[in-house]
C-alpha cells in the first residue's frame, strides 16, 4: 500500500467530483431540476452496466464467501452495539434508535464505494464490491424492518420480511449483477456489438455517480439534531471499518478482501439511509445531516482506514 499522503491525494480529485455537483446544485438550477432524472439515469442504466461488465468478464479469482461474512456479521455487531449506544446515552426510542444503528451501517456502497475502490484499489477489488452489493440493500432494509417493527410492537411475519427483501433485491444493480455472474458462470461470451456500448455507459457510472452525489448532499443540506449526526457519523466512519476489518482478519481473508470491505465499511452514510426515515416518518433531520458530515469526513478517514488494514 501507498503512503497515507499519498491515499488522501488520490482521494482529492474523486471528492473534487462531488463538491463540483454541490457547487452546481447550488448555483445552477437547472442542475437541481436534472439531478434527479440524472441519478435516476445512473442508478438504472450506468451503473447496472459497470457492474454487468464486471461480473460478465471471466477473471483469474472469485472473491470468497468469507467477504460476506466478514462485511455483514460485522453490520450486525455495530448494528447492536449502535442499538445500544442510541438507548442508553442519546435516550433515543427503539424506533429511532434502529435509524441511529442501520446510519452507523449503511455504506454509500454504489455512489461512493464503486469509484472508490476503483480508485484505490483497482479492477481486482471489483467483484469483492459486487459479491457485497448483491446483498447489501436487502440484508440491511431487511434488518431496519424488523427491528423497527419490533420496536412499534407490530407484526413481524416471516412473509413481509421476504416481501421486503424481494423488493430492494429485485433492482436493475443487483439484477445485472446476478445475470453477469450466470453470464460468466455459463461461458457465455457478450457480442462485441452488445460488449462495447455496455462498456462505454458502464465507464461514465463513476464520473456520474460522484456528481449525483454532490446533488444530493446540497439537497439535504444541515440540519437539526447535530449530536445525533454526530453519533452516527462516530459509529458509521469508526466502528463499522474497525469491527470489519477485525472480522476480516479472523475470517482469513486475502489483502485484496479485506481492503475491499474495509473500504466498504468506511466510507458515508448511504441515501437509501434517509429514505428509510422518510418511510418510517422519524429521524429525517438529524440522517440528513449525518450523511452531509460522514461524507464529507470520509475524505480524510477512508485514506487512514486504507492504509491501517493494507499494513
């Protein structure tokens, strides 16, 4: 690995990208009024192309099923233990407490995790990012679901568990990432009259998603309930990367695993975040404002994390 110096300095021009669609959201409006069918473009078409190129391609390793293990059990420590840290020293109820512990877990995987392990790691670290995206949104809206629901005393049945997690796995990411991998898996070879635009718009996700990010953070902007932020910035940017990594080091994962879901874990707090408080109508401000200051953070604690578990 690269000196820390060096780590931060690669990072610059990828948050350069993100601050230039904040400063466009801010003074241009008609970024503001394209941000959304921007990211919408990103979401559904750029970046399930990336991830179909990726996981399409025939390659010399295939990631381990240690990676799942090692990135989600250690979701599931800090989930509890950011449960408990909002109960007993932010007096927060089970029902925001649960929006607390699922911000400290919830990685920016697609906006901020595909370009960055680009950036610093390369196409090696790929499809370590693809085997935890398969998983990522369903495994984690799954979690916040029953656990909320448990909080509201309501009814958790094994039928709306499945429901949703069928709807947050049944996605054009995930689902170019399953047909890319039977893809590979069949030995089937993409045409190149399919191969090269696929390709091509897969090569914009990264540019693109970076900006669409930058969008967003100025739609959300800071707001009330700067401790609670705080708190989950602290669990999310501190905790999350350090129980994975320990998880990662125990499970024996390679060095390219274990920096792959270090750097998973490090980075923000995701969008899909704030639309969990939208649908649970609690904790918007103070998610908001978590995501706005764990991503701007993680310019500086990304790099640390990456060069502490690449020693």
């Amino acid at each position: 690995m690269s000196s820390l110096g060096t780590q931060i300095a690669q990072s610059l021009p990828i948050f350069l990208l993100i601050v230039l669609g904040y400063a466009l959201a801010a003074f241009a409006p008609w970024a503001r009024e394209a941000g959304g069918a921007l990211s919408t473009f990103v979401f559904n078409v750029s970046l399930p192309a990336l991830l179909f190129s990726i996981t399409s391609t025939p390659s010399r390793s295939t990631p381990s099923w240690k990676v799942v293990g090692a990135y989600f059990g250690g979701c599931f420590v800090i989930f509890a233990v950011a449960r408990l840290v909002a109960r007993f020293a932010t007096n927060l109820d089970g029902i925001d407490g649960s929006l607390f512990a699922i911000g400290g877990i919830f990685s920016n995987n697609v906006l901020l995790g595909i370009p960055l392990a680009q950036a610093f790691l390369g196409p090696a670290a790929l499809p370590v990012v693809a085997m935890v995206l398969i998983f990522n949104a369903a495994v984690l809206w799954t979690l916040a679901t029953a656990s909320i629901e448990q909080a509201r005393g309501g009814e958790l049945t094994a039928r709306a568990l499945l429901r949703t997690a069928v709807s947050v796995t049944v996605t054009p990411l995930v689902l170019a990432i399953i047909v890319g991998t039977c893809v590979r898996l069949i030995g089937l070879r993409v045409p190149r009259l399919l191969a090269e635009p696929i390709e091509s718009l897969g090569h914009a996700a990264t540019p693109l998603a970076l900006v669409v990010l930058g969008i967003g953070l100025q739609r959300y902007g800071l707001r009330h309930g700067w401790k609670i932020s705080l708190g989950i910035t602290v669990v999310k940017l501190v905790l999350h990367p350090l129980a994975v990594w320990l998880l990662a080091l125990a499970l024996g994962l390679s060095t390219i695993e274990t920096l792959a879901v270090v750097l998973m874990a490090s980075i923000a707090t995701g969008a899909n975040v704030y639309l969990m408080a939208e649908k649970f109508g609690t904790m918007q401000g103070p998610v908001a404002s978590a995501i706005v200051v764990s991503t701007t953070l993680s310019v500086l604690t990304t790099p640390i994390w990456l060069a502490v578990a690449g020693k």
